[in-house]
C-alpha cells in the first residue's frame, strides 16, 4: 500500500498528505520531482502548494516536471492519483483531469472552512463516506474557480464524475454556498476512467479533532482500502 | 538585524595583531567620489562619529569604507539611540538559551524543543510600494528564524493604519494584506494572528510588523557566527542586484560608473518561491553538519551578515566581491556589499564541505559560490578581484558604534490631551444601543476576517488556535505540546501615557496568551517611534522602554530581540509611538486549549478582575466622540499577575469552557464576540448579563481597564471557579448565563436595559471592514 506524494520545490502541503496517508494505514513516500520512476507505487497524491512558484500559471511548470511522464503513465495505466489544490491545478495543466481552475470570484486568496457533498459514493476515493453526506474542511486558494466548456460539463454531470460539490449546512448546493464561482458549484472530480481525483478544499487538513475536523480522512481510508483490494484481487 | 540589548559575550578586541602582518591597506578605487563633509552627512553620519572613524581606522576611510560604515552604524544595525536604553530590559530566565544580539531570540519549550522567534519591522517600505514593502518584511522575518536552524511554523502581523474613509489607506491596507499573505501563502507557513488598527495617527506612516515562530530540536540550534579560520564564506541563494542599496541619498550616478540607468528603487522585491526553496536548502544544509554558520543578508546585506559574524566570533573575514554572484555586470564593491537584494543568505562552511553545500543548494535550485574565508585578522576585509577596496576591524564596526541617550520630555500638547476632562463625554450622544453598536461596528473593534482570509491559516495541519482568538496557538509537530503567541499594542494608550501603554501592551500580550492555557514565557519586541532627534520622541521611547521592562520583569517575560524602527514620520508628524509586544507561551497538552467563544446554553459567565472604568484613550471616545485623549489604563501588575496564574491554573484543571480578555471596546467587544463565535464553523448563543457596579453605563461598557477576562463553565463548577479566584486574592463574580442559540445579547446596568440582537451585531461585527473594502 504505497502512496507515491509527488514533492515538486515549492509543494507545501506534502507533510500534510505523508500523515494522512499513515493515520489511513498507508505507507507514504516522498518522490522528488526530478525523479523519473515512482518506484513501484500503489497510488500517488499530488499536494498543494505553490509548485515552481505557480508562475506562469498554477501547475503550468509543474507538467513539465521529469516525474510527471511517470505520474502520466501511471494514470494512463489505471492507477489511482489523487491531486488536492495546487495538486488538482497541476492534474488539469497535465491533461489528467478536464477543465481548469481560474482566479476565484473574490480576485483574492481565500483561506476558511467550506463544506462540500459527497456526490457519490463507490468509488476508490468516497466508498468509507455516505451519499449526500456534508464534509466540512479548509479550503485555501488563489485560483479555485473550477470552469470548463459546456460540452464537458455536460459529460461530467451525465457521467456521474462530479464526486464533491460546494454546499450549506443542510447540502444544498447553493450560490451563497459557492466560495469561488466554480461552475456547478464543483470541489472534485474524476477523469472518465474514474481513477484520477482532482479537488480543491484540504481533506489532508481535516484528519484531526484536534484541528477542527476529521471529514478528510475517510477520503484517505478510501484510497488505501483501494489498493488493499486490488492486491487481494 | 540583532537587538543588542545585552553584550556581546565578551569577544576579544578585534584589529589587534594576528594573521598575516603585511596585508597592504585599501587604496581609493578609481571613479570613488572624494569623502568630503557633506558626503559623510549624506551617509548619516556626524563629524564626531567621523572622527571616530578616522580614529579606529587610524586613517581616512575610502568611499566603500565610508559606505560600510554609513550601513553599520546606521539606526536600524547600529541602534546608536536605542541601544543604551534597550540594556536596561530584562532579557535572562533559565528557559532562555539565545537572548539579544542574534538573528533571533530562543527559548526552552520543553520535550527537547527550543522555539526561535522573532518580529521586524517593514513600516518605510509598506508606506512606498505596501505589497512589496510587506512581502519582503515576511521574507526577512522568516529568514531570521530558519538561519537559527528552526523551521518556522507560524507568523502573525501587526498592523496600524489610518483611517479606512481615506482612499490611500484603504490602498495601503489591502496592499499590505495581499503581500503579507501571497509570500507566507507560496512559502507555506500558517498565519496564526496578529492584530490591525485603524487611528488617524497612522495615516501617513503604517506600521507594518512581522513575526515568525519556528521550532527545532535544541541540539539542532545554529548561531550567526564565523567560527574557525581557514572555513570558507560561501554566498548561497538568489543574485545580488543594485536593489535596495542603502537608506542615505545620494544620486545613482555616483554611485557606479558607466551606468547610465535612474536611481534604483530603495524597496526591494520578494520572490517568495526562492525563499522557500531557500528555507528547505538552508535547513537541509544545517543539518548536513557541513556549515558552522549561516546569517540573512538583510539590511545592510553583505556587509552586516560578514561584519556581524566576524564580530560575534572575534575572527575576521576577507571577501572578494569579485565572486559574488551578480544580477546586473560593473556594480561597485560598494553596490555589491550594501545590496539589499532578497533571498540571499552568508554561509561558513567546513574548509573542504564546499562541493557538498553546493550540491545540496544545486539539488534546491540555487547557487552557492565561495566569496572568501574565515581569518584570524579580525578585520572586515573586502577585496575587489584581489585588490583590497576594504579592511575595517570588524568588533568596533558591529559594537563601537557610538550610542546616544537623551531624556526629552513630554510634548505639550500630549500633556495636554492626557489631562483633558472627558467627563462631558461620557454621555453618548444617540443613546447607549447606539453607542454599543458604534463601538462593536469600528474597524478597530471589527472582525478581521477580511484580513486573516487572505492568509492561509492552516497549511501543515498543526493550527490549534487560528487568527481571530486570544492569541494563536501552533502544535509542536508530532507532539501534544503547543506554542501560542500575540502580538499587541494600542498606540492610542501609548500615545497618551507612553509607560502606562507599553505596560498595558505587555500585559495584554502576556493575558492573551494566558488565556488560551499557554504560559507566557518571553517577549520579542518592535519599537515604532518618530524621529530620535526629537525631544519628545526621546521622552516616549525612554518611557515605554521603562515601562516594558517593569512589565516583562515582573510577569517574568524576558525580552530576546526585536527590532526598532524610528523616524515613522512624515512633515514632520510622527506616528503614535508603537512599542509593538510579541508574546510568546507553551502549553502542555494542546487539547487542552481555551477558546475564547462561549458554549452550551445554561453555562454561568463569570469577570474575572474587577471593572473601574478607565474610558481614557479608548475606542469609544474616538469612534464617538473623535478623540484621542484622557489617561489611559493604568497597570497593577501584582493584580495582572495574580489574574494571569489563576486563568492559567483554571484551565489546567480543565474548569474553563471559554475564556476572553477585554481589551479595546471594552466589555461591550468581549461580550460581542464571545456570543457571536467564530464565523462560518461557530455557532453563535446569546447570553443574559447583569453588572451591578456603581460606574456609568459608558464606563463600565467600553471601559478598558486591564486585568478583566470573561469565562465561562460548566454549571457544576462555577464553585470551584469562585474559590480558586478567591485563593489567588483575584476579584471574581457570575455577571450572567450564556442563552439559547441566536438569542440577543441582554445587558442589564443598575441604570440601563439593553436588548441586542445576534444578527444585528453579527452583521456590525463581521460586516464593517469588508463593506468598505469592497466598495
């Protein structure tokens, strides 16, 4: 059950996904950016931060990165990634994941706690969550406006790939709700094959009572119980 | 730079005999301009500080001499007017392991911790270019603490600006707040507080101040210094630029021949994604054991890091500027040793580790060239292609700098406003509700929510307590262990009473740690005045110096560094003075936490410290009333440190639900906020509250005496609440019982009724600052 986490210079949430994935039970290991293997990984996470300084372009350079024609490979093959923020950002530059993630609405940088619906469950990154059930969890971004063209949004919906979706209290996915202007009021999805995840707000900051919320780690139980499977399988 | 409040440690005097005894003095380069008095002036120096130079060089300085010299015993390195005062603050207790005097100060947290912390000021930049100005205050900042061997973990701000009706202000503001944020956001440390004031005082001067709290094994501890002769000075980082060079002015074309180019900005620019691989290189390089060294190029740059390393370690340092690695080609050794480019650190390496440190920057993405070498001359030596531009005994040039004190005295027109009757104004003019919602809805007493969004808050998962509470609370990766800090001044208590102020600013820092279950344990400080020329800017710097060390003396808080800043003025108007306190505590068991939001409905509210109404100075005045004026708080600080053990032991036997300090707005703020609760996860409750003191309804609401803190328990415990205050000989009384969800605010005073309800406050409260900045 090892976890490949994708360290590019100027990631800074991987220590974050290296606890998560071990209070999952998982075996985390750090793969730098220049390096070309992912040495026999079961999954990997690509973290959040600022990867070569989002210059350019959040995840622009990242794609470019030695390690990502691995992290291409892998996905291509059928194994699990999982890109959180900045992570997410880089999947979409990769051409992993469709669409892509403007500035937020507000033009600012926007760091608080946002609730989202688990949209569906089964898959290898929600089957430890209900249906509808109401995360909540830090969200922190510049550019969290998840967009694409109709034609694809159509696809996600239809093809039930929209897994979190922002929304209230009482899971309605509501304008008010809605902390960027992503459309559809979209926090995560999956690639067509259903093995790629991309989602903005922080399940790896919300594995702790002790930080407020522990509605992040099931996503992380999921994914490890995943692997578990296929080896068993 | 370093706070020298205490001494040097004793190093030998330098520029004695030793090394090799022949090295051929410096020659004035070619193209120097000639050292005439009025160059010496515009390098801030006076004629008898030039006679001083000429008497420790033994001859006349060349123009890079003269430059060195300019930097090094400049206010912000040299604390010619600060620093005979600042000895007189307490900066020893046994848990101290690094006081004054380097990049940062150190403390023992226990479990084999030792927390590195530190706030500096970026108030001139911030006034000029506010994004930049602040992006790079929380570069150097960071800078100070990781050259320690810490990881930074935390920072907070504080921040005094003018009034937001002021477009300019709202500039500086957001500008502030976006470059604060967009560099600690890309280097990944969490905000975990601060505090923002708004007060016409600030109008044209911001004060813009930083803090970082990083933690490290205490084995893994690191010093600015150059040990050993023969290792290797190595410059490590991003290039060195013309940017930033040198606060006196004097035109660009004197500066470097054959270059046509306008004058350089004097702020510089942050590249936050180089210093956070230069945070992880620097680290990974400290701990390699291949360096014995390693210091910021901050102000000053290369002159100060190699001066002060030398001068801590009572060796010397030869340096080619030749090999330093430049931006731009034909700088002068003058341009390259007062660059204040960003992101660059000095190393001393092991003679013969070179190769492994620059494969472990390379690995980072970064440079790392030998400049020169450790000697046993104790001199600053500067060469220029190998031909000396530079040879100054490095001791006199870091601790000779002359230094002033000067007693002042008060302003008139301070005296004046401090003893003003503002007893015909102590009737609010549109009523008691209006005056309570005045006070909640300032920007002052506001929400900053605005703000400390734009700031990630919880990046690496170990924000305990995020920016909005008492003091922000950060665990100790892998540990149950926390360290909490504050930063606090009210610069209108300090502007009216300068000792009284700064007292009260340590003794709120101190109780809004306290309040969180965290010991107070040491203080970094940030001394914002006008200009030290002035009589009446001397008088409120000796008195809040004063004022600080009584407060941290007796709250056995020592101070470890800081930083001063004067010369805040503009036309002559200098700010309020601004002695800005940095507080730092540890507490055990971080699950065990007070926040400072009541709770359940049912759960009695108790004040702990007794209400005497001191309306001097206070946010009611001046949102009413347009005032600045009256005697502000006074401190007991017996009374503040009885209350302080007794929250402390309360919330270590886990009696404490809630606990909140009053401070500015006075109960009217404490009893707001407590009710309304965090936004977007808290759930707010009403409470209904009762006083029975015999002060007017204004002086008892928005009163801010020090030493008051609202709590709240569960029933069956506000018994033992009562005799543990009783014990501690602290004043204690239930003034009243939390409510129902969304039930109002009731308030009853012998002489008053007031109904207030959760969403109009909530929409004062939170909505104030963001309806004016998104205007």
């Amino acid at each position: 059950m090892k976890v490949a986490i994708i360290t590019f210079p100027g990631s800074n949430c991987d220590q974050d996904c290296h606890r998560s994935v071990e209070l999952a039970c998982g075996s985390p290991r750090y793969v730098w950016h220049r390096e070309t293997s992912l040495g026999g990984a079961d999954a990997v996470i690509v973290p959040g931060g600022f990867a070569h300084g989002d210059y350019l372009r959040p995840g622009a350079i990242a794609r470019f990165s030695p390690v990502m024609d691995a992290v291409t490979r892998f996905g291509r093959d059928g194994g699990l990634i999982v890109g959180i923020c900045n992570g997410f950002q880089v999947l979409c530059e990769a051409g992993l994941l469709p669409g892509a993630l403007l500035r937020n609405r507000s033009l600012r940088f926007q760091s608080h706690h946002c609730r989202m619906r688990v949209e569906r469950t089964g898959t290898p990154f929600t089957s430890t969550f209900r249906e509808g059930q109401v995360l909540g969890m830090p969200l922190s971004h510049a550019d969290g406006n998840y967009y694409a063209n109709p034609e694809t949004l159509a696809d996600l919906e239809a093809e039930g790939r929209v897994l979190f979706r922002y929304c209230d209290a009482r899971g309605n996915a509501t304008a008010e709700a809605n902390p960027n202007g992503s459309l559809h009021n979209i926090a995560g999805i999956v690639n067509a094959r259903g093995n790629v995840l991309g989602m903005m707000p922080h399940p790896d900051r919300a594995i702790e009572a002790v930080l407020g919320s522990v509605d992040g780690l099931p996503l992380f139980e999921s994914l490890v119980g995943a692997i578990a499977r296929k080896e068993v399988a | 730079m370093a706070n020298p409040a205490s001494g040097n440690g004793g190093a030998p005097a330098a520029g004695g005999p030793g090394g090799t005894a022949t090295l051929e003095s410096p020659l004035p380069r070619p193209g120097d301009p000639a050292i005439t008095p009025e160059l010496v002036e515009d390098h801030g120096l006076s004629p008898d500080e030039y006679a001083q130079i000429r008497r420790i060089m033994g001859r006349e300085p060349t123009f890079t001499e003269l430059g060195v010299f300019s930097a090094m015993w400049s206010e912000h390195c040299g604390y010619k007017n600060s620093k005979r005062l600042l000895r007189l603050l307490p900066t020893q207790a046994p848990w101290v392991i690094q006081g004054p005097g380097e990049n940062a100060g150190v403390i023992d947290v226990g479990g084999g911790y030792a927390l590195a912390f530190k706030i500096e000021s970026h108030n001139h930049p911030s006034a000029v270019e506010p994004y930049q100005g602040a992006a790079t205050g929380v570069g150097g900042i960071l800078r100070d603490v990781f050259t320690m061997g810490a990881r930074p973990v935390a920072t907070l701000n504080s921040l005094h600006f003018g009034d937001l009706d002021i477009p300019r202000v709202r500039y500086l503001f957001g500008g502030v707040v976006k470059g604060l944020g967009d560099y600690g956001n890309c280097v990944g440390i969490p905000s975990t507080g601060g505090e923002v004031y708004f007060d016409r005082g600030y109008e044209d001067n911001p004060i813009v101040n930083a803090m970082c709290l990083g933690l490290m094994r205490k084995e893994d501890l690191i010093r600015g210094t150059a040990e050993g002769v023969g290792n290797t000075l190595m410059a490590v980082g991003a290039r060195t630029g013309r940017d930033g060079i040198h606060g006196a002015t004097f035109a660009s074309e004197e500066l470097s021949e054959g270059d046509d180019e306008a004058s350089r900005p004097q702020v510089q620019v942050g590249d936050p994604f180089t210093e956070k691989l230069l945070l992880e290189a620097s680290l990974e390089l400290i701990a390699s054991g291949h360096i014995v060294g390693i210091q910021d190029m901050g102000a000053a740059g290369l002159t100060s890091s190699g001066a002060e390393m030398a001068g801590r370690s009572g060796t010397g340092v030869e340096m080619d500027v030749a090999l330093v690695p430049v931006r731009e080609q034909g700088m002068t050794p003058y341009e390259i040793l007062l660059s204040e480019s960003q992101e660059r650190m000095l190393v001393v390496a092991e003679a013969g580790k070179e190769d492994a440190v620059r494969e472990i920057l390379e690995k980072w993405e970064l440079e790392a060239e030998t400049i020169g070498s450790v000697t046993a001359t104790g001199s600053f030596r500067v060469l220029e292609g190998g031909v000396a531009v530079a040879d100054i005994p490095a001791l006199p040039l870091t601790d000779g700098c002359p230094t002033y004190e000067r007693q002042g005295a008060e302003g008139d027109d301070v005296r004046e406003l401090r003893e003003m009757d503002i007893a015909p104004y102590v009737e609010p003019p549109g009523g008691l509700e209006d005056a309570f919602l005045r006070v909640v809805g300032s920007p002052n007493v506001a929400s900053k929510q605005w703000v400390y969004e734009q700031y990630d808050t919880t990046v690496r998962g170990n924000s305990i307590e995020r920016p909005g509470g008492d003091a922000g609370v950060i665990r100790i990766p892998g540990t149950n262990r926390g360290v909490a800090a504050s930063t606090d001044c009210n610069g209108r208590h300090t502007y009216l009473n300068p000792r009284a102020g700064a007292m009260g600013a340590v003794a709120e820092a101190a109780r809004n740690v306290a309040c969180t279950g965290a010991v107070p344990m040491a203080v970094t400080n940030c001394l914002n005045f006008g200009s030290p020329l002035k009589s009446h800017i001397q008088h409120q710097f000796r008195e809040a110096v004063l004022g600080m060390r009584d407060a941290c003396a007796y709250l056995e808080t020592p101070v470890t560094g800081g930083n001063v800043s004067f010369y805040n003025e503009t036309d002559g108007k200098a700010v309020y003075p601004t002695p800005v306190i940095g507080m730092v505590g540890v507490i055990d068991d971080v699950e065990a936490v007070v926040r400072y939001a009541f709770r359940d409905p049912g759960d009695p509210i108790l004040l702990l410290g007794a209400n005497t109404g001191e309306l001097g100075g206070s946010e009611y005045l001046y949102a009413l009333h347009g005032l600045v004026a009256g005697e502000p708080p006074p401190v007991d600080l017996p009374a503040e440190r009885a209350l302080q053990r007794c929250i402390l032991a309360m919330a270590q036997l886990r009696l404490l639900k809630s606990a909140h300090d009053v401070a500015s707005g006075g109960l009217a703020a404490t009893l707001t906020e407590c009710c309304l609760g965090r936004p977007r996860t808290g759930r707010s409750v009403g409470a209904a509250v009762r006083f029975t003191d015999a002060l007017s309804d204004t002086a008892l609401l928005f009163g801010e005496d020090h030493g008051r803190v609202v709590l709240t328990c569960a029933p069956e415990d506000e018994d033992r609440l009562l005799r543990h205050a009783a014990n501690y000989g602290v004043p204690c009384a239930r003034i009243g019982t939390v409510t129902d969800p969304r039930a109002p605010l009731e308030i009853e005073t012998p002489s008053s009724r007031l109904r207030l309800e959760s969403e109009t406050l909530r929409e004062r409260y939170y909505g104030v600052i963001p309806d004016i900045m998104n205007q």
